[in-house]
DNA sequence: CAGGTGTATATAAAGATTATATACACCATT
DNA sequence: AATGGTGTATATAATCTTTATATACACCTG
C-alpha cells in the first residue's frame, strides 16, 4: 500500500494557539496547496473523520472549513463519497477574490459619493489610491 | 422663555426595534441635522441627561453616540460646559467619509492584487466597477 | 448490509457589542 | 464656598455573534 502523505505538512500546522479561528486556518492552508498547485483537481481531500482526528479537532470544525472552501468553488462534496479538488480550484480562489474586491469598490464609491464628489472626483481618488497602495507594497 | 424645540424632531426618532444601535440612531440623526446645516456651529447640542430623558435611553448612551460625533470632528465637548457643534463640522463629516472611502480603494486594490491583476487592471476595473455603481443611483 | 462518506440538529463556551446604574470631576454662577 | 448645571469614569448586566462540540442521521459503494 501507498505510504500516506501527511496533511499536516501539506497544509501547515493547525493550533487553537495561533491566531484566527481552527476552521479559517484550515481553510487557508488548502487555498494555498491548491492555488499552489500543490493538490490537483479531482484529487480527494481526507475525509471530515481523517481530518478531525489528525488535527485534534472536531468533526464538525472540518466540515465548516470545507463548506468554507466549497463556497469559493475551490472543492466540491458529494455525499457518501468524499470532496475533492474542483476543476479549476485555483481560478475559482481566484475569482472570489476579484468578486470581494469589485464589491469594496462599489463600496467605496457610494461613501465617496456621499461625501460630495463627482464621478470624475471619485475616479481621481481611486487611481491616486490604488496607485499608493500598490506601490507601498514591497 | 422661548419655547423648546423638540430634539427628537430634529434627528428623528430612536428606537431599539429600529434596525443598529442606538447609539448609532442618535449619531447617524445629529450627523446628517449638521451636515444639511440646520444645527449650526457654536451651537449647544441637548446635554447628556436631557437627551437621554427625552428619548427614553441611558445617559451613557447619549455619552457614546457624542463621543463618536467628536470622534469624527463633528461635534467637541466640554466638561461643565456641554457639547457644541464643531465649527466645520459639516466638512469634518464629509472628510470622513472621504478617509473611509480612501481606505476602502486601498483595501480593493490588495484585494485584486492578490487575484493576481496588475496595477493598470485593477485601474480599469476600479473605473468600471465605479461608473456601474454611481450610474445604479436612481 | 457493512463500512465508508458527508449532513443536520441541538448545545456549549467564549468573546464582542450594546446598554445600564452609580458615583465622580469639572465649571459657571450666585 | 455652595449650588446646580455640565461632562467623565468604573463596574456590571444583557444580548448577540462567533467558534467549536457531540450525537444522531442520510447517502453511496462494494
């Protein structure tokens, strides 16, 4: 038989200790494995009891994490299988994240909006703004 | 004596079954009073305990929602004195606004980075999202 | 039908938010 | 300095949200 891999080294270690929630943690090492490629589609995660059990938590804490996952489309379940590896997991992060940032734009343009601005004004403050930030980054 | 004009007929009416807090009502009811200009600068807001018996809530929450108007810029306070309308606190208002739409732009601009797109995508999407969400406003 | 998979419901523990009462400190006026 | 107004500070309670759990259920494959 295959000797099994450890998911604790494919997706990090996971600890009540670190910040931010079990299932948020849990959520972001799979994002990462398989934006990275790491996983490829149609591959099969480890089942909820696999999981909970090698990462000391809660059955029901790995399932919030894979609801988690399949909402941004990354994985899919089927019942009585397992969950997998969507399609195009990474695309898929990839959108959600372009979803959030469209939706923080509309955001920000009805505040701006509100403050008095024009179109044009608001148009100038968010290239000067993206502009800034983008350039901050090292 | 000349007569007193109702407060609450000023910033509205504030209720608990009203959707947020109350102390978010009274806020949002002064902010918007100052902002059309129908309080003027200099002027005296009610004093905690007034406000608080007029609109039937505790006086620590006519303190929080004050406190977060001179947060703002709005309104200053003055032990023994009372709480006044800041000199511009129109233009205070309007600055932050523009403060929390500025942060907003920076927030989507690393949102969209990390999808992956370029500063000059993220420009074109940020014009685009912008011109769709104003035009949205009937 | 046996043994795996995911699912659903009810519950508990922890934390943040909201609102309160009570006692205190400051200021102007008398 | 006494009085009656103003804002201030601390401790507390009630509510809601988030996070995590246990237990029992439903589905699928062989």
């Amino acid at each position: 038989m295959p000797e099994e891999k450890s998911t604790a080294l494919l997706i990090g270690p996971v600890s009540p200790a670190a910040p931010g929630p079990l299932y948020q943690q849990i959520v972001d090492g799979f994002r990462r494995a398989i934006s990275e490629g790491r996983l490829e589609p149609g591959l099969a995660l480890p089942s909820f009891r696999a999981l909970a059990e090698e990462l000391m938590v809660s059955l029901i804490t790995v399932k919030r994490a894979y609801e988690e996952l399949e909402r941004e489309g990354i994985v899919y379940r089927r019942q009585g299988i397992g969950t997998f590896v969507a399609e195009q997991g990474d695309a898929a992060s990839r959108d959600a994240k372009l979803k959030t940032a469209t939706e923080l734009f509309a955001k920000a343009a009805r505040e701006a909006a509100e403050a008095g601005l024009n179109t044009s004004e608001i148009q100038e403050l968010a290239s000067e703004t993206i502009r800034k930030t983008l350039s901050d980054q090292t």
